[in-house]
C-alpha cells in the first residue's frame, strides 16, 4: 500500500461478517515490505464459485487454473498473494500455485480443484515456494481477520482500502454481500479490474451465479480503464457460501432472483469505481456517459475511447473544456458516428449540438464543474437508442512517477 492516500478515497465501510467465510492473513515476504502480504479466506464446505478473468494472452498460472477450475462450481479457500503476479513464469510459476493449492487442500480435506488462488505484483519473477509454504502455514494458524485487514493485505500500489457491502430479501430471507477489491493501475475493462472477491452467504446455484456475476461484470468492471492496460492477473470471484438459508436461487424464475442479482451488480459497481479513484496519480473522477448510439455495445466502445484518450484526460486534468478532444476521441473509436449529428457537454451544460457549437455557448459554467473532483462528459451521437457509462480518472504527473519507480 503506498502512503500517499489518493484525494478521492473514500472511508472503509463497516462489512458484515459472512457466515460461512473466514479470512485470515500472514506475511509471506515476498517483498521487502513489513507487512502481511497473503491473506487466506477458508469457505464452508459446499460454497459455490463464479469467476470472470483477464483476456490477456499473457496471463498468469493462477488465472489459467482459475478459470478451468471455476468451472467446477465450488470453492473451498482463496489464497491472494501480494508483491509477485507470478506471471510470465513458465513451469516454475504453475508448480509453486500447485504448490499453494495442494497445501491447502490437503490442510481442508477436499480436491485441489478448490482452492483459488490469485497473485498481484512485479510481473517476470516466480512465486518463491518457500515463502509461500510457510507463509500458507502461518495463514492456517492466524487469528481471524477483519475485512478490512485482508483488503489491506491484498494491496500493492493502492493508496486506501476499498470494500463494499448490500443485501437483498429473498423471501424472508435477508442474504449479505461483503467485498473487497484492490487496483490502482494497469487497469482496463476487459473481463474484470485487478484482484475483487464477493463473498455472499446467499444459497445460488454455481450456473446461477456466474450468469449475475457475468451480467454485472459487463456494466461495471468491464465499464472502467485508468490507462488502457489489461493486467496479466485481473480475477473477479464470487463465492456464495449458503449458509443463510434461504431457497437455492437457481434461474431468475427463483423468487428473489431479481434481488440478489441486483445487490450483486450494486456490490461490483461500487468495487469498480473504488478503483477508479485510486487510479494512479488521480485527482478528478471522470463519468463519460454516451447515448443516441446503434446499440448499447457500440456506446460501451465509443466511451471507452474518450475515457482512454490521453489528450481528454490530461484536459480534464489541467480542468480545460476542451471538446474538440472529445470530437477526436469519437471519431477514432471505430463505431457508427456522424459529425453532423455529434453533441458534446460537460456537467450538464451542452458545449456543442447537432456537430456545431452552440452560438449561446457559456463556457463558465463549465469551467466551474472541470474544477470538481468528480467530472462528467456527455455525448449524444444522434443514431439510435444505444448508451452506456464507462468512468475513468485524470491522467497527471503522479502517473508517471509511480510506474517510473514501480520495481524499486
């Protein structure tokens, strides 16, 4: 965790304990740090998984056996590891999350198949495995932890902890969410953000909960980029322990269906944009909300392109009503657009409308919004019905000089 706090960071929230999960964590030492850097969360037997992963053809170990072994439907334990991704370490890399795995696994009684385990750090260095059995078997015998602790323990360069909490009434049921997340940079929306777990004492088919996680994953992990750059090791899994007993959810036909899936996707839109705000060197939360285009799919890219252009978010930075750059950002994104139909405002306030600017155009007020912290674009492309919001942050000088000093 880096000292500097990020100006948009926000207070831990009070997360309710899951019935059914248990998080414990340790120091494993794989890096110079004195602090915990592994932490544990032991899952009741039965507890059913869902995970969505990087598309990054570089990925790590830990995410390859992730995903095939998600596909299984349960958990038993997750295991994070801080300071090492693992990637990009051949067969020295699989064995010491095999490792991990079996350790575990054999410490809990069930197939290795159910442990997960994920990893954040340097890429290029394989994880120690000596360091990390010990740092298993220290895990095994901790205290419990808050999850706040395990939230902090998981961070590499973020500058807060970040969780979100909901629940929902599934009959006369009250079914609870607690989350944690970690990201800062090298984040991108191409299936998940950096390192988040859902935990969830809610009774959900494995088949129920991947489609609501996949679902949610789409509006608001897959909505987020600090700097365009997918991670090797971007992991999102849910886990839903049963243990409070409601009617196993299995379809949206189940009653409380509705419910769950929407505290899941609130859940992962507040994890989503925790992270944004602790995207590097940040200083202003950007919404680019884009409507009027040929389908929801095409303003997701269009938003994209404006939230990942340089030239915008230095604007935004240097708080410049520059929409010309904005028109740029559009015209590049490879998606239906017509100039002469383009309309571009900031906060509300429309700059320019039908691919020209307003003659009556005040800029003042929006001069007074870039000098917020949280900023809004709007774009209406004039062409369908299609819209969706993506967010981003501020691209400035802290930026560089965390990733200019990041291996040392």
């Amino acid at each position: 965790m880096s000292d500097a706090v990020s100006p948009l960071a926000t207070p831990f929230p009070a997360l309710p304990a899951i019935a059914g999960a248990t998080p414990r964590i340790a120091r494993a030492g794989y890096k110079d740090w004195g602090r915990c850097d592994l932490t544990y969360v032991e899952l009741v037997e039965g507890t059913a998984v869902a995970g969505v992963f990087t598309r990054n053809v570089c990925c790590s170990s830990e995410v390859e056996l992730g995903r095939q072994n998600v596909q299984q439907g349960k958990a038993r334990a997750l295991v994070v590891n801080a300071g090492n991704s693992n990637a990009f370490t051949g067969y020295r890399g699989r064995e010491a999350v095999e490792q991990i795995m079996s350790q575990v696994a054999a410490h809990l009684g069930c197939e290795k198949e159910q442990v997960f385990v994920s990893s954040t750090g340097v890429i290029g260095v394989p994880l120690p495995k000596d360091k990390a059995r010990a740092g298993i078997e220290a895990a095994l015998q901790a205290e419990v932890c808050s999850w706040e602790d395990a939230a902090r323990t998981i961070g590499t360069t973020d500058t807060f902890t970040k969780g979100a909490a909901a629940s929902a009434m599934i009959g006369d049921t009250r079914v609870t969410f607690s989350a944690i997340i970690k990201g800062s940079g090298m984040i991108a929306p191409d299936m998940a953000t950096m390192l988040g777990y859902i935990f969830t004492d809610a009774a959900v088919s494995p088949a129920f909960l991947q489609e609501c996680l996949s679902a949610a994953n789409r509006r608001t992990f897959s909505c987020i980029t600090v700097d365009s750059d997918t991670s090797t090791s971007d992991t999102v899994l849910a886990f839903a322990t049963g243990k409070a007993g409601n009617a196993e959810l299995i379809s949206f036909d189940s009653p409380g269906a509705d419910a769950f899936a929407a505290a899941l996707e609130q859940v992962c839109r507040e994890l989503s944009h925790l992270v944004v705000k602790d995207g590097e060197g940040a200083q202003k939360f950007i919404a680019v909300s884009v409507t009027g285009a040929v389908s929801d799919e095409s303003a997701r890219k269009v938003g994209l392109a404006i939230a990942n252009s340089p030239l915008v978010k230095t604007a935004i930075a240097g708080e410049d009503a520059n929409w010309g750059r904005v028109v740029m950002a559009v015209g590049k994104a490879g998606e239906p657009a017509d100039r002469d139909r383009l309309s571009i405002g900031f906060g509300g306030t429309w700059a320019a409308r039908d691919g020209q600017p307003l003659a009556d155009y005040d800029e003042a007020p929006v001069a007074a919004h870039l000098k917020g912290s949280e900023i809004s674009i709007e774009v209406d492309l004039g062409l369908g019905e299609g819209s969706a919001t993506v967010w981003t942050c501020d691209l400035t000088h802290g930026y560089i000089s965390i990733n200019a000093d990041y291996r040392s």
